[in-house]
C-alpha cells in the first residue's frame, strides 16, 4: 500500500469476507476516516479485532488479521455523524502499525488462502447438515419454524472455491469472536474448515448445557 497507509478500523467483533457491517459513526476521529474514504476514488477501510481495549478512546491492542470493507451506502446527519452501510471483502494482514493520527492507519497486504489439504463438497456438506441439526434443535426448543434450508444457506453453493463457501457458511453460524477470529484466521481452507467444526462442536455444548436446563 502507500505510505500514508490504509485507513483502519478497529472493532469489537470479527467481520468475514461477505458479511454486511453496519456502521454509526460519531467520534471525531472516525468522522474523518469516513470523510476521507468518502472522498477516495474507492471508499474502502480495513477492519481488525480489538484483542485488549476498547474501541472508542484508542488505547487498545489489535489482531493483525483482518477484512477491508467497502462503503456502500451512507447518509450524513451533520456535527460529524454518519450512518454506514458496508460490504466486507478480502482478507488482509497488517504489516505495521502507523500513527494513530488521524485515525488509526496501518500498512497491509491481501492475504488469499494459502495451499493445502483439498476440501471437498462433501466436507462442507457434512459441516452444512450438522449446522442445520443444531438450528432445528434450538427450532424445536423455541416452538419456532425455520426458514427452508436454501434460504438458510443461501450463498453457500454459490461461492467459487471451497474456502469462500466456509466463509459463507461461517456467517450462518452465531459463533463468538474468538472461534470467528479462528476462521478468519486459518490460512488454508482446510484449516479453516477444521477450525469451522471446532466451533461448532463448541456451539453444540452450549445448546446441548442451555437446552439440559429448561
């Protein structure tokens, strides 16, 4: 990237490639990073995990594995505060860390998916079928009616290689950040696909304690 870096935002959760991010922004120094996005010829921001610290105030420790994300729709409400809507593309490393003046910036490079162990359709179809066991059975704790599957996983077959597709399904599944900074963070697909099962394994234990006690 150039020298002045690429404009970074640090966030309390972990955004995978072709997630939506929402975004109210207020802080002076987020109003700027947005305002010079705005004013780029391609309005895009790189996005981190906050490993320690908050968001808001700077003073925070940052994972260094992260997703640009492009502005795609936003609306000025004046004194600096816009309402975002954006896409969230490839995934980045960071290289180093610039002055947080401005607003947070860094030097970054694409990371793509790494060579590795090949992962089938039926891998992924064996990991899409246990996601769906686990939403009938919170369905069915619920009284609740799911959606039909396509719609569930809408997406999921239409991605064009084995690692986007455990991406799209990663964000089906109600996963906490630390298990969603392992998907992001896997270098291969499948390492990914196995860091995928591991989280729903833990996700299982959870409904299978929640449900044990109702």
């Amino acid at each position: 990237m150039s020298s002045p870096g690429t404009p970074m935002f640090p966030l309390e959760t972990v955004l995978l490639p072709d997630d939506d991010l929402p975004l109210r922004i207020f802080e002076p120094r987020y109003s700027q990073l947005v305002t010079d996005c705005l004013d780029a010829a391609d309005p895009v921001f790189g996005v981190v995990l906050i490993a320690a610290g908050r968001e808001v105030g700077g003073g925070d420790e940052r994972c260094d594995v992260g997703t640009m994300a492009r502005i795609v729709e936003h609306r000025e409400h004046g004194g600096g505060r816009y309402t975002l809507r954006c896409r969230v593309g490839e995934r980045i490393r960071v290289r180093e860390w610039l002055s947080d003046d401005p607003y947070p910036r860094a030097i970054i490079h694409p990371w793509a998916d790494e060579a590795g162990e090949a992962v089938t359709d039926g891998q992924i179809g064996e990991l899409e079928d246990r996601v769906m066991a686990l939403f009938e059975r919170i369905a069915a704790a619920r009284g609740a009616q799911l959606p039909p599957r396509d719609m569930l996983f809408a997406g999921v077959a239409l991605a064009e290689d084995a690692g986007k597709k455990l991406y799209a399904l990663a964000t089906r599944v109600p996963m906490g950040p630390a298990d969603r900074y392992g998907v992001l963070a896997a270098p291969s697909a499948a390492a990914r696909r196995q860091a995928l099962s591991e989280a729903v394994d833990t996700l299982s234990a959870m409904i299978d304690f929640q449900l044990s006690g109702d």
